[in-house]
C-alpha cells in the first residue's frame, strides 16, 4: 500500500516538475509579447492623443473667437449715380412717331442728348468700433458712394452716416443708429509678432459670402512703399483676404482687434497669400482725430526725408545703414527753425530709435501740432541733439465729407500742393494751388484734365489751397461753367468745361 502512494507521489511530483519546465519554456516566451504588445497600443493612443490634443485646442480656439467677434463684422454696401449724356440715335424713332408727331418736327428734340442715370454699386466690410453704432472701414470702400448701408449679422440693415475718412490712411469712419451693439476688444497691433496666429473675417466676393473667416499668420509688420496708400505701415498676412474683405477685422489668438483688413497683392485679382490689414493703433489715431476735429489733423516737421541704404551709408562713414536723411528743409519750416540741416541723418526721436523715413514720417504725422519731440541726428560723424515743435501739416481738408461734396460736383479729387506732391509730381515747389489727384468721370475727365495737374485759377480767382478751392466752386451748380487755369510740367494753359 505504501508502495501505490510513493508511486502517486512521484507520479504527482513528475506532473508539477513537467508543468514547470513547460511553462518555464512557453511561458516567458508568449506572454511578454502579448504584454509588448498591448502596452505599445496604449502608448501609440497616448501619442496620438498628444498630438491632437493641442490641434483641438487650436481648433477650439478658432471657434470660440469667430463665434464672439464675428457679430461686430458687418457687410457695407455702396451705391454711386452715374449721369450720362448720351445722344439720340439718328438711325432710330419710335414706332409711334408717324402717328403721333411729324418726323421732321420731332427730329431736332430727338437729337438733343438726353441724361440718363447709372448705378455703380460696391461691396466691402466694416467692424463696429462702438456699441454706439460707430463703424471703421476703408476710405475705399466708400470713396464717392452717394448713399451707404450697412448689414449685419442678423440680416438687419441700416443706412449709415459718413462722419469723415482719410485717403492717406485708407481709413473711414461710419454711424448708423443704433445702440447696444456687438463689438470687439480693440488689441495693440505694437504688440504683435511675425508669426502669430490671426484670423480675417469679412465678406468676400458676394453678399452672401459674408462674415467668411479665414486663418494664417501675421507675415511680417512694418510694410511700406506698396503705393496703397501715403501712410503705409501694414501688417502682412496670408489669411486669405479677397477684394470684399477690406474694411474688415483681422483679429488675434486673444481675440482682440489687431488690424483693418484693407489690400492684397495678386496677378490674378484673388487670394495669393499676400494681404494687408491697416495697424489698429493707426486706425484709431485717425477715429479720434476725426470725431474730434472733423478731419486728421497731422504733425508736420517740414522735412523732405529719405532712406539710407548701404551705399549711402559707406558714403556717409556710418556703422549701418539705418536712420533717415534729410534731403531738403523747408524754409521757415519747424525743422529749419530747429536747425536741422540737409544732409542730417535722423537716427532717434525723443529716444526710439529709427530705422527708415517710413517709420519718422508716420510717427511725425501721428503726433498733434505744436508737439515738442527732440531728434539725434548724425552731422559730420557727430551726434547732436535738436528740439523741434512740429506745426500742423497743410492739405488734409480733403477728408471732410463736405469737400468731398465738392469734388464729387467736378469730377476730380484734389490736395493741396505741399513738397511731397511736388516731388512727386515734379512741380516747382514754390508754386501755389490745388493738385489733382484723381480724375473721376464726367466733363472733367473728356476736357482732358489728369491726375498731377495743378490747379492756380478757378474761374480767374486765386488759389492757395483746398480751403480757397472749396470756397470758390462751392456756390457753383449744374450747368455752370467752369475755367482752371491750369499748370502741367513745364506748360501752362486754360481748361473749360460745364458742371
């Protein structure tokens, strides 16, 4: 009996001991890998949600800023009457004429030319600015529109009242009445960096495109010398702006309020990824400036300025080619009186250092008259410093709704001539007058008139400046006539036509 038990014990004990070489040759070997096998799935799911979580993020922050800045875009429409005088057609008369009249009765009233009116009707955008129902957009968004109406996010639609706009900016400023208004957070467009995430919204194209948003980067800062306008200081983006987006918002990460979508660059006419938004700092300077005084009133330094580039900067023994020089003073200007000379190099101003004539002339202008500012100027490899009280800049009566009743009433625009149009337009700066800075359409346009002439007569009056040429055609009405005495390059000559 005790032989059977021994022999179910060694049976019992073989059993374990195969058991466990068994396992301890399978198992190591297949379990592990079930094991590796799981865990990897768990850390490939870690790993993805990783990188998704701040794609979500991202995403989620996109909509949560065009949910809450999207109501104070709205849809501005523009509507401008064209009148035409067109000549009756010779070779044509009613099917009525021989029932009705004599032929030769009626003929002399057919061939009289008979005005017929036209409408020109644009599309942009606009961001409330206040819950008060003040409105920021492009000047040329609006620019000769007889009447504007403004859409908003709710389809309601409201007439608006044109309190001023700046051309030089590209900048207008718009009222509708109403109250408790939707906004957005005004930012600081300083602040911003090249790389950062912006978002443009507006309505592109069609009416029906309105408040599309868009996504990209802020470009680069400090964009100039693009002939979109006299101050350029844009913000580049490829957000994708398309001709309808400008006068719209280009808004930060945070929400806020950067820029006022305003140009892009294209050679096909759409979206290449090249666009332009006015600095919401510039765009505001000339809000306040216009509620304030009906017009921008600019600081003036009396200086023609230009770049320094690498040459001029070997030339000139300096260490870099930064700054801006002084090509000419005006005489008695605030800069003469300050002693600035031709040939300085303005390297700071009340201690921010500049780096072009673009970045001086803008924050010149920025500033009120009789602003005292203090210049570091490079004269004969020396530094000095020169305290100058900046006077009002000429021409900027123009942006008044009221002048540009005028202008619209001729058919042209104007400013009056300063040193810039001078140069630009190669006249001889010491001349006296109105320069002609667009021609519209109309009996203007057919007596030959261009952009760059300069206006010294009105109907035999002289005149100094925008104020003179304001006051003199103000009074005049359809179916006057109008003489300019006319300066052109080297050429002087008359020039008549009736309103």
């Amino acid at each position: 009996m005790k032989k059977i038990h021994l022999k179910s014990y060694l049976l019992i004990f073989l059993g374990v001991a195969v058991g466990a070489l068994v396992f301890w040759q399978v198992g190591p070997q297949r379990f592990p890998a079930t094991l590796a096998r799981d865990t990897a799935a768990v850390q490939t799911a870690v790993d993805q949600e990783r990188t998704i979580s701040p794609l979500r993020d991202l995403s989620n922050a996109f909509v949560e800023i065009s949910e809450k800045t999207s109501p104070a875009v709205v849809t501005v429409f523009t509507d401008k009457v064209l009148k035409v005088n067109q000549a009756a057609n010779p070779f044509f008369f009613g099917p009525f004429d021989d029932f009705f009249g004599n032929f030769f009765e009626q003929r002399p009233q057919q061939d009289q030319p008979q005005e017929r009116e036209f409408h020109q009707r644009g599309m942009g955008s606009g961001v409330i600015i206040s819950d008060e129902g003040y409105i920021l957009t492009n000047n040329h968004v609006i620019e000769n529109a007889d009447t504007v109406q403004v859409r908003m996010s709710d389809k309601k639609t409201f007439p608006a009242k044109l309190i001023g706009t700046d051309s030089k900016t590209d900048i207008a400023l718009l009222k509708i009445d109403a109250k408790n208004l939707p906004t957005i957070k005004v930012g600081d467009s300083d602040q911003l960096r090249v790389g950062e995430w912006v978002l443009a919204i507006g309505s592109p194209l069609k009416e029906n495109l309105d408040h599309t948003v868009t996504a990209g980067i802020v470009s680069a800062k400090g964009r100039s010398n693009l002939g979109l306008a006299d101050y350029e200081d844009f913000i580049q983006t490829d957000a994708a702006i398309n001709p309808g987006n400008s006068g719209g918002a280009l808004v930060n990460i945070d929400g806020e309020l950067v820029g006022i979508n305003a140009a892009i660059i294209s050679q096909s006419g759409g979206f290449q990824g090249i666009g332009f938004a006015v600095p919401i700092n510039m765009a505001k300077q000339v809000m306040v400036s216009l509620l304030k005084n009906g017009a921008v009133v600019r600081g003036y330094l009396g200086a023609y300025i230009q770049d320094v580039n690498e040459t001029m900067a070997k030339a000139l023994n300096l260490p870099e080619p930064t700054g801006a020089i002084v090509a000419d003073i005006e005489a008695d200007g605030p800069g003469d009186k300050a002693g600035l000379k031709n040939g300085d190099v303005i390297i700071e101003m009340n201690d921010e250092k500049i780096s072009s004539s673009t970045q001086l002339r803008n924050t010149i202008a920025s500033l009120a008259p009789a602003t005292d500012v203090t210049l570091k100027i490079l004269r004969d490899g020396k530094e000095k410093d020169l305290h100058v009280k900046l006077e009002k800049l000429d021409a900027e009566e123009e942006t008044s709704p009221s002048a540009q009743q005028v202008e619209k009433k001729l058919g042209f625009d104007v400013a009056s001539l300063n040193k810039e149009l001078a140069a630009k337009y190669e006249l001889d700066r010491s001349l006296k007058g109105v320069i002609i800075t667009k021609v519209l359409s109309g009996e203007a346009y057919q007596a030959g008139l261009k952009e760059g002439d300069l206006i010294v007569l009105v109907n035999r009056k002289s005149i100094t400046g925008v104020n003179d040429f304001n006051k003199v055609v103000a009074d005049m009405n359809k179916g006057d006539v109008v003489l300019l005495h006319i300066v052109r390059g080297d050429h002087k000559f008359f020039v008549a036509f009736t309103l």
